[in-house]
C-alpha cells in the first residue's frame, strides 16, 4: 500500500513539475504577492510558477521545501 501511495506521489510530482511554467515575481499579481506575505510573513526568496491558471509559490520554511498555489 505504501508503495501505491508512494507511486502515485511522484507520478503526481513529476506531472506537475513538466506542466509548470516558472515566472518572474515582476508578473505576478500585487495582491498574490501580498496573500503570501500575510500568510508567511518569514518567507524572504520565492520561485514563482504557473500551473493550470493558478500561481504556485515555491520557497523554504524552516528547512523544509513548501510550495503553495
């Protein structure tokens, strides 16, 4: 079961990161950039990308990678 899961994770993973499409933090919307700040204020380097219309935020919170859309 743990090895299913385990499967389906990467698959998901690797999908993702193929139909992703980084972007600069100037093409981002103010009040995106804004929501994130409010919600990790501590967070100081951000990857930017888009995937399927939505802004997925990528970047390190205490030592562990994070990505929010």
């Amino acid at each position: 079961m743990k090895k299913t899961i385990a499967t389906i994770l990467a698959m998901w993973f690797i999908t993702t990161c193929i139909f992703a499409q980084k972007i600069t933090a100037d093409k981002v919307p103010a009040n995106v950039k804004a929501k994130l700040t409010a919600l990790y204020p501590k967070v100081s380097t951000v990857k930017w990308e888009m995937e399927k219309g939505n802004y997925e935020a990528g970047f390190s919170l205490e030592k562990v990678e994070t990505s929010v859309v």
